[in-house]
C-alpha cells in the first residue's frame, strides 16, 4: 500500500517532488515492488487534500525517469528496477569506500584545529591579515572600475601566465620594493603560496631529488615537495636562519623563508644568503625563497629579497597577497626563468585554467591607484603599536617568559621556562577565552624540541581584543 506524508509547513518543495521522491525511495529500497500498481491519479489527490493535476505530473516524472509504466487501462506500474541500498553484513555503510583514508591526507600542521567558531574566543592566530581596517571604500571603488570594462574584458581568457594588467602592476609597484627587477614573462600568477609551492613540487617531481627546509618552519609547503616523492631534509633554526646539515648542503631543493624565518621571525644572516647561493651555483640546485610577510618591519627596512642578489637565476621568489589585504584573497604569484614559467603555465592550464580574471583585474586597479601601498603604510603602523602593547603585558604579567622583540612579521616566538609546559599554558588561556599556539604545531611530529615553546599572533587582532585578553588572563 502507498503512504504518502506530505510537508505543508515551512516547506518550499513543490508537493508533486515530494511524490515522486517518496515513491523512488519506496522503489529503490525494495518496498514498493517492481508490478506494484500505484493508486489512481484522482484517488491519491483527494486522500492528499491536492490538484489531481499535481499527482499526475509526479507520475508522469516517475515514467519519464523509468521508475515506473504507464499503459491505458492498467494505469501507472512500478517497474522492474535493481534495489541499491543491499549491504553486506561485512562491509558496514559509512559513506565512504573502504578504501578511503582521512590519514592519508593529513595536513602536516595541526593548527587546523583553530576554534575560531567561538564568538567569544580572542585568537592569536599566526599570520593573520587585518581586516577591521582593510581600504573598503577603495576596494570598492576598484570592483566598479573593472565591472565598467567587463564587456571586453571578461572576454581575456587563454592560457597565459596571468593578466597584463596585474603582471605589470607586480613588476612595477610590489617587486621593486624587494630589489627585484622581472618583466612580466618572467612571472606567472597562482592561487597563493601553498598553490606556487604546489605547481613548484610538480614540475620538479620527475627531476627527483632533496629538499631542505627549516623546523620549526611552514611545513605545508615543503610538505608538497615531500607528497611528490622529492626528499625532505629538515634542518635546525638559529638566530642567523636555516643552518644546513652536511646532508642538506647538497640538497637540489632549498626552501627558505630569508626576511623572516616563520614562526621564530629570525632573518637569514646576509653569511648565510651568499653562502646558501654559492651553494646553489655549486651543485647545481634551486632556491625556492618564500616571501610571505616582509612589508611587514618595524625597527628597520627588510633586507633585500634573496632573488634581488641572484644573476644566476637560481631563485624561484613566491609572494602573496594574502598578508597584505586578507588570507581569503587567495592571490599570489613566482617570479623565475621565463622557460620555467612557461612550463608552470602549461602545468596549471592543465589543472585548472588560472586565477580568478576578476580577481586580476581588480587587484591590479587597486595596485595602479596607490590604494595598496597607502593600506600598507597604515597598517604597518598599526601592527608595530599591536606589537609593541604585547610585549609590555609579556613583561609585566610573564617576565620569566624568554622571547625577542620581533623586527617585523605578525608573531611572538615565546620559550617557556623548564618548570612551565606549554600544553597546560594554552589550556588554562583557553579557559579563560584566549588562544594562542604550540610550537609543536610547525615541527616534524618526531621533534621534541619546540615543545616548550608558544606562538603568539598579532595581525588578526585590534588593540582592544588584546587589552580584553591580557586582562581576563590577570
């Protein structure tokens, strides 16, 4: 016998779907079987208080979509159809193949756990971007200047290496600023530094290899590198940067992060660098410099990009903008030979096809217009202040915590006394709605030794967040 339950509150589907859903389901679990005749289209609507019209448009849709026959005079049949909901007893229903395993995709970071869903959790994330004071009317402003042309130019879409427009605004207005002197064919736009890093890691597989990297460090991305078969050499951070292992010297692949080692901030000693191209040049290697945050300096102006003092082109420079405005932005991009970028350009057309069109046009209007480098000037400020109010609570309510005052970059590297553990340190602030991070949570998960260490972000908070926080914690 058909029962039909019809929704007639708060529902927006049409009654004739919610038919014909109930009797595929019936069909398809075997409980309406296949020569099953269903009630007469007039005696369904008036058990369901409907338009006949109603059912039999559902009746209609159930044959037209093979569920059922329909022939004159004998009305409307179940057809013969495969059940699809048999289970055997020794494969138990958990929505995924038996095959498929969360582990095998494990992000080499657990900061994913971040509970950012509280609203009344304050967050020192790392390497978040400030929004509360992002250029809206600016940034407004340039979304109605690229809508203006979007007739023609929505129709620019081919496989290149990203826009004109925007290519020439990073040449012109972002790369001088590190000492980098490209043109626009020697620069491809990408999705961000986890996607540069990720194009990188697959040009390079079938090359083979090593790559080093420093720990604690951003380990996604060597991570890539690591997913494509290359060797991952981790290598200790001291106070001049990366210090490369005998092993590591005669890696193929060095990824650094020179202006500010993420998340100690340590600068890569200017001994370091010329070291680390002679290096390169030796044994015939690439350098993959991460650039992520170095607009952001307080006490001094950042020493030039490793790309900037490399004539042998062995540098690959990746940046973003995703510090700069905000993390969603998802807009980055490498600088590095003109055949490699024709290469990564044939690699992600495959993929993918580009970076958003829009995206470009309007974050080259808002490069064009100043917007961008007067944002920067502001917020530079802004942090530096942020920056500053941290470190006098730390001295005040922590002076047994051991850290240095950070030169640029938007975190705090913290090393906790003996006596303190840094696991009980970020419970007891949880509890007391702030949040801040473990070292651990950029080590290789066999390291140990950052375990007493805590990262404290400062970018994606306001002043007022951090006097709220600093106080609930007294």
């Amino acid at each position: 016998m058909l029962h039909i339950e019809l929704q007639r509150y708060r529902s927006h589907r049409p009654y004739y779907l919610q038919i014909l859903e109930q009797v595929r389901s019936g069909i398809l679990s075997g409980e309406f079987p296949a020569g099953m005749r269903l009630p007469p289209s007039r005696q369904l609507a008036i058990e369901l208080g409907i338009a006949r019209r109603t059912v039999v448009i559902a009746y209609e849709e159930l044959c037209a979509q093979g569920y059922c026959v329909s022939r004159v005079g004998h009305g409307t049949v179940i057809a013969p159809i495969t059940k699809v909901n048999t289970i055997s007893s020794h494969h138990p229903r958990t929505g995924m193949p038996q095959w498929f395993t969360v582990e095998a995709f494990a992000s080499p970071e657990t900061i994913s756990s971040i509970t950012l869903n509280r609203k009344s959790l304050i967050c020192f994330a790392p390497s978040l971007a400030q929004t509360e004071r992002l250029p809206i009317k600016a940034m407004r402003q340039a979304f109605q200047s690229v809508m203006q042309t979007a007739s023609t130019s929505f129709q620019d879409y081919k496989r290149n290496n990203g826009h004109p427009s925007l290519l020439k605004a990073i040449c012109q207005a972002v790369l001088p600023d590190r000492g980098i002197q490209a043109t626009p064919d020697q620069v491809i736009i990408t999705n961000g530094s986890l996607h540069s890093s990720f194009l990188l890691a697959k040009l390079f597989a079938p090359y083979g290899g090593s790559i080093s990297y420093g720990i604690p460090g951003y380990l996604a991305i060597p991570a890539n590198f690591t997913e494509q078969g290359i060797l991952g050499l981790p290598c200790s951070v001291d106070t001049e940067g990366v210090c490369l292992t005998d092993e590591a010297r005669s890696a193929r692949f060095h990824y650094v992060m020179p202006e500010h080692h993420f998340p100690q901030g340590v600068t890569l000693s200017p001994e370091r660098r010329a070291s680390l191209l002679e290096l390169a040049n030796h044994h015939d290697a690439l350098i993959v410099e991460d650039d992520y945050d170095s607009e952001f300096y307080f006490d001094r102006h950042p020493l030039p990009a490793l790309k900037a003092t490399d004539p042998s082109e062995r540098v690959i420079y990746m940046g973003t903008f995703s510090k700069v405005l905000f993390n969603g932005l998802r807009v980055g991009y490498i600088v590095a030979h003109p055949t490699m970028i024709q290469q990564l350009v044939d690699l992600r057309w495959q993929q993918e096809g580009g970076t958003s069109l829009v995206l470009q046009l309007w974050l080259a209007e808002l490069l064009n217009s100043g917007a961008v480098e007067r944002h920067l000037r502001r917020i530079r400020v802004h942090h530096r202040k942020k920056c500053n109010l941290i470190a006098d609570y730390l001295r005040r309510d922590f002076p047994d915590w051991r850290w240095q005052m950070p030169s640029g970059g938007l975190q705090f590297w913290i090393e906790l006394p003996l006596q303190h553990n840094a696991q009980q340190v970020i419970q007891q602030w949880l509890e007391r709605d702030v949040q801040i991070f473990s070292g651990l949570d950029y080590c290789d998960r066999q390291s140990k030794e950052s375990e007493n260490y805590l990262i404290l972000g400062f970018g994606g908070v306001t002043e007022e967040q951090i006097d709220q926080a600093f106080t609930q914690l007294r």
